[in-house]
C-alpha cells in the first residue's frame, strides 16, 4: 500500500472553507446550518486530497450524486418538508410518516432486482437517467395536492426511478475503479450521504424560508438537473479503462500499473450457498435496526425529555457531520487493517453514545451520543461496500449489494416505528435504547467472526 499524498491544492481550499465556517461564523453571524454546511465540505475536501490523480473528478461526482440523491432526500430533507406540508393540508404526522413506510417496502423489493441490471448493464445510463427523472420527480412536488394518494404515489415511484442515485449503484462503480485504496474511495465517496445531512438539510429550510416549500422542491429538482447531471455527465464512468487508467488511478502501460475493470469473484447462485452471505445479511440487519430505532427517532427522544425544538433541530446535523466523518476514518483503516475487526471496533461508538441516551442525557453529553452514532452510522454501509468486493468480488456486486442494502433498508425502516410503539405503551424511551444496545453489541460480535478474506476465483494476485 503506498504512504498517502495530499494534494496541496485541495488541503488549501479544505482550510480555506474550514476558516469561513469557524471566522465567517463569527464575523458575520451565519447560521447553525450554513456553519456545519462549510466544515462538510471542508471535510470533503480534505477526503479527496490523498486519492490518486485522475480518480477525483469521478469520486467527487459520485460525492455530489449521493449527496443529492435519494438516500439524502429521504433521510434528511423529508422530515423538514413534515411541518409545512401537513400544516397547509392538515394531515396528521401519521399520515405523513406513511411515505416512509412506502420508500421502504418498495426498496427492498426492488434492490436486488435493480441490482442485477447494474451488474448485467452498467450504472452510468441508470446514474444519468435516474438523476433526470428523479429531479423532475421533485419538481413535480411543486404541483402537489391535498390529495394523499397523490403524495404516496410520487414517493412509491421515487424508489424506483431514482435507484440510480442510491449507494446500491455508485459503489458498484467505486469498487471497480479502487482496490488497494477502495476503502479510502468508497470513505471519500459515500461520505456524500453525510454531505447530504449537513448541506442539504440547510439548503431546503432556507429554501423553504424564503420561497416556501413548494419553491423547495422546486429548488432540489433543479439542483439534480443543473448541478449534480452535468457533474455525471463529464466525469462518471463504469471503469478506469474508459479514462485510460488502471486500478487506483495507475496510468496504462506503467510497471505497477493492472486494469481490473473485468469481473471478478462468486456468481450470485454460488454466493446464496455461502453462509458468509446470510451471517452478513443478518449481522448487518441487527445494525441497522439499532441504528435506525435511534438516529431517525432521535429528535422525537430528544423532545419527549424536555430539549426545545431549535435545541432538538442541532442534532441532524451533528449526525450528518459525524457521519461524513466515520466514513472517511472507516475507509482509510480497512485499507490498512483488517475490515471486519475494524468495524466491530468502530461500534464501540454507538454503543456508548446510545448508553448515554439510554441513560436520560441531555445537553452537550446528548450531542456526544448523537456524534458517536453518526460515526457508526457513516462507517458501516462503507463496511457493507468494502466487504462485498473482499468476500464475494464484482461479478456479482450490486446483486450482492442490493440484498444487503435490502436488509439494511428494512432494519433501518421499520425500527423507528417499533421505537415509537414502545414509547407510546412504555411513555419513556429508555428500554428500547438498552435493547438497541445489545443489538449494537451483538451485530459486532457476529462481524468480527466473519472470518478470513477468501481466494476470489479469477482475482489478479
């Protein structure tokens, strides 16, 4: 593995923003959301320095693509669009919270299936089209009408027609540009979604703020269309061999140089026969429930104990640059150590973090809670990503990544609504945060045990 190399020109622009978050914070008074909008992209920055020359330009559109993507509209934008919307048509916060519930269901029908097209096809039409399709989906929110059925059926076509935009399809394509640095790649790459927390979050209250929520959807369907397309359209393709590079930016026809744009590994039948597959489907599953019973209930469990809403409103963003922060720490170790072990250690994390929940915290020891589950949030769908490749190869990748991000999908989806039940039979949240604490601790254990990288059938030595 070679010793990393920082780019002067981006650690310069990463200080740069870095300066006009902390001193612009306080010589011009920006807001909470524009200060943490600046340090994630100082953070991104700073990320994309050591990669190789000529690999930037696609990992960094990979990085806008997540950020503006479907997993960051769903996760982070739809619960700030929740107030206006349901003030102006007067539906309940139930009713609302159902697109949820719809997202969910459809994308884990429909992962593995989508999956397979990214192997059979490629991801850079599907990545183009779904980003077209999907702006334009957003677009149409501006036309929304009382009616439920027509805000259920744009969220039941939004899983589908904006799959090119998920993690499921990017890092399929990470994962055949990188392999000595894909940890660090898929790190830099993913941390998009956290991007996505700090930036986008920001980005629609203001828009909501100023020209309404109507005009936001607007404004985040044009930001696809103008922004992150021409970004895909330039610098995003299937393999290095279409740029003229080999694996971790080699260049051609150098001495290290080796092109591993052909695939490689277990077939999807062969795969099924491993219990390696289902101990992962399994282990990461567990994950995402406790992850997804706290960080997507977190400002609800913040609220029932007495924090105000603008106090409450701080913890999203401390989750979305905690997030960007695990995925780029979590990348740059698995390259160096070995994955699984690497990943138990990082749920360390979240296992204090919620303990300190679970036990009544508030205030600034909350806020340490809330960051230490954004690491973990940030670093084990990395884990998911790196591992795929390490374990099974990319004949297979996005099939293989689309049943884990399946599994993942319904851990994170349904485990909000078991917080909330709990809650309401129990009026306290504190069972279900020690329970998700043991799932936190077991989902380690069974990582850990995953046991060695194995001899991938036509892998290059």
């Amino acid at each position: 593995m070679k010793e990393l190399q920082f780019d002067r020109r981006f650690v310069v622009l990463s200080v740069v923003l870095l300066v006009l978050a902390i001193g612009g914070n306080i010589v011009l008074g920006y807001s909470g959301m524009v200060r943490n909008a600046f340090i994630a992209l100082a953070i991104a920055t700073f990320v994309l320095a050591p990669l190789p020359r000529g690999t930037r330009g696609l990992v960094f559109a990979v990085m806008i693509g997540l950020a503006t993507g479907i997993a960051s509209v769903n996760l982070f934008a739809i619960q700030i669009f929740q107030a206006p919307v349901t003030a102006e048509f007067g539906w309940s916060q139930t009713q609302y919270t159902v697109v949820i519930l719809v997202g969910t269901i459809i994308t884990v029908i429909s992962s593995p299936l989508i999956g397979w097209l990214f192997d059979k096809r490629g991801v850079r039409p599907f990545a183009i089209g779904s980003t077209v399709l999907f702006g334009l989906a957003l677009i149409s929110l501006y036309f929304l009408t009382p009616n439920l059925w027509h805000f259920y059926g744009v969220f039941a076509l939004i899983p589908l027609i904006g799959a090119g935009t998920s993690s499921v399809a990017y890092a399929r394509v990470v994962a055949r540009w990188f392999d000595a640095r894909r940890g660090q790649a898929l790190g830099a790459a993913l941390a998009g979604i956290g991007i996505g927390g700090a930036v986008l979050s920001a980005l629609t209250q203001g828009l909501i703020q100023t020209v309404g929520w109507r005009g936001a959807y607007l404004g985040l369907g044009l930001l696809l269309l103008l922004v992150t397309l021409p970004l895909l359209l330039i610098f995003l393709r299937d393999s290095p061999e279409e740029k003229g590079l080999g694996v971790d930016g080699e260049v051609i026809g150098t001495t290290h140089a080796r092109v591993v744009s052909a695939p490689y590994g277990y077939s999807m039948a062969e795969v099924f026969r491993l219990g390696r597959f289902w101990a992962m489907i399994a282990a990461f599953m567990l994950l995402a429930v406790a992850i997804g019973g706290v960080m997507l209930q977190l400002v609800p469990i913040m609220l029932a104990r007495g924090v105000s809403g603008a106090q409450a409103a701080a913890f999203p963003a401390v989750l979305g640059l905690a997030l960007i922060i695990g995925r780029a720490f979590a990348g740059f170790l698995m390259d160096r150590y070995f994955a699984p072990y690497v990943a138990a250690i990082i749920l360390i994390f979240p296992i204090v973090g919620v303990a300190l929940l679970a036990s009544g915290a508030v205030g600034t020891s909350a806020l340490v809670g809330a960051a230490f589950l954004g690491l973990a949030a940030g670093a084990e769908l990395d884990v998911i990503a790196y591992l795929v490749a390490r374990y099974f190869g990319t004949v297979s990748y996005a099939r293989i990544y689309g049943f884990l991000y399946a599994a993942w999908t319904l851990g994170s989806g349904t485990a909000p609504v078991v917080t909330s039940r709990v809650y309401d039979a129990t009026g306290s949240h504190t069972l279900i945060l020690w329970v998700y604490v043991g799932l936190f601790a077991l989902s380690a254990v069974m990582i850990a045990r995953l046991g060695a990288y194995p001899q991938l059938p036509g892998a290059i030595k």
